[in-house]
C-alpha cells in the first residue's frame, strides 16, 4: 500500500508527465535526428510510390500489348506488300519461292528442356522484296558449337502464310537470339544480316504458320500473360505501409524513452 507521500508524490508525476507530453512529442519531433529518420522514410515513401506506379503501368502497356497482338492473331491473313507498314503479329501471306543460298540457323527456343536452332531462310516473290522467313526449330546435337543439318526448304513457287516479327523484339524464352553458321553471324542483327544477303529486304522477318510437310517444328506463338507487374505494385504499395508504421513505432519509442527520463 502506498502511504500519503508516496501517493501524492505519485499523483505528481503523473501531472507532470501529463503536461510534459505535448512539449515532449513537439521537441521530440523537431529534434535533427528525428528530422533526419523522417526525411528519410518520406525519400523511401517516394521510392516506393515511384516504383508502384512503374510496375502498374508496365503492367497496363503490357496487358495492351496482349490484347494488340490476340486481335492480329484472330484475323485472316492479308496478301503481303512490302510498301506497306504492317504492325508486328500480322498475318500475311505470300507466294514465291525459297533460296536455299541464304540461310542462317539461330539459337532461339528450348522445347520440351532441348536445346535447338530457328532456321532462316530468305524468301523471294515476284512483287515485293526479299524476306527472311523463320521456318521452325530443330533441335540441336552434340556440342552446342555443333550445327545441325536442318530439312531443306521446299523448291519452286510456294505459298506461305505466318505472322510479321521485329527483329529487335524482346524474347519472353529462354536464351538470347545468338545466331551460329551457316554462317556464323553472332547476335542477330541487320548488319549482320546484310553481309548474309546484301540487297535490299525487308523490314522484317516471317515466322511461318503453314504447314510445308517436311520440314522444322513450326515456331511456338506467343503465350500471353499480363506477367507480375501488377503483383509488384501491390508489393511496393505494402512497402509504404511499413515504412509508415516503421516511423511511428521509432517516434513513439523516442517519446516514450524521453519521458522515462523525467
């Protein structure tokens, strides 16, 4: 039991630290470390904000991205011109013929965990400019250094049909676009390509979707998926929230030290 003193004493106190708090929590909050941790957690908010709203909007172009290419893949392929600007996925169909003189295997998907090489192979018509035309897969042997012997392209007049592909286009696959012989040409890009076949051609390569009997696996089509994007958003969003409540524990923390102090 506490005795008279020792209750008043206590009833003090309590006063004391009452009327202490306001100017505690005011002193405390303008005290330059607590400034310091605020300014920080306010340059992390902003981090973190910045980084949501780059994954949400990454997350939007990439969903209409999607819905771009399903409409391009659903429609019935028009006649091919190369004076025309095609979009990327469109669906085109040509007819000429195959020249087996220029060709080029690259490394480009894994199918089923084997390793393998897309075969290029330029195409020619009587009314456009020359393209290169992505045949299909074949799977690799050996050495990866080791080039495989890919079917060989149908000979005389032909029609194809396939879908339109930037050469610069990002791969959702595994691997980069490497090229090997024949011949060896590295990284897949245009200059590379013009040493291959140095007339004028087109813009862009065909990823073939007929069927041509015997001949490479035909390219896989795209799988389309909006990816984690948005799932990041929501991370980063919680990240805020910790470092929200992460302050206030550190500013209480601070206050209640101060007035065990008094």
């Amino acid at each position: 039991m506490l005795d008279v003193k020792e209750l008043e004493s206590h009833k003090h106190y309590v006063c004391q630290a009452d009327e202490l708090y306001p100017m505690m929590k005011i002193k405390i909050f303008f005290h330059p470390k607590s400034i310091a941790i605020t300014l920080l957690a306010i340059f992390g908010i902003y981090l973190c904000v910045s980084a949501a709203q780059w994954q949400f909007h990454r997350g939007q172009n990439r969903h209409a991205e999607n819905v771009r290419v399903k409409q391009l893949l659903t429609q019935n392929p028009v006649p091919f011109d190369a004076t025309r600007n095609f979009p990327t996925w469109s669906k085109v169909k040509l007819t000429g013929i195959f020249d087996r003189d220029h060709e080029i295997l690259v490394r480009g998907r894994y199918r089923s965990d084997k390793y393998g090489f897309d075969v290029l192979t330029l195409f020619r018509t009587d009314t456009t400019k020359p393209i290169w035309v992505d045949r299909g897969w074949v799977e690799a042997f050996g050495d990866a250094t080791q080039v495989p012997t890919p079917p060989p392209a149908p000979t005389g007049s032909i029609e194809i049909t396939g879908v339109l592909r930037a050469y610069d286009e990002k791969e959702s696959t595994t691997g980069s676009l490497i090229a090997l012989p024949a011949p060896k040409v590295g990284k897949i890009q245009t200059s590379k390509l013009d040493e291959n076949f140095n007339s004028p051609r087109f813009d862009m390569y065909l990823q073939l979707t007929s069927d041509l009997g015997d001949s490479p696996i035909p390219a896989d089509l795209p799988t389309f998926s909006d990816g984690p994007h948005y799932a990041y958003s929501l991370q980063w969003s919680f990240f805020v929230l910790l470092i929200l409540g992460g302050r206030i524990l550190i500013g209480r923390e601070e206050l209640r030290s101060k007035l065990s102090s008094v």
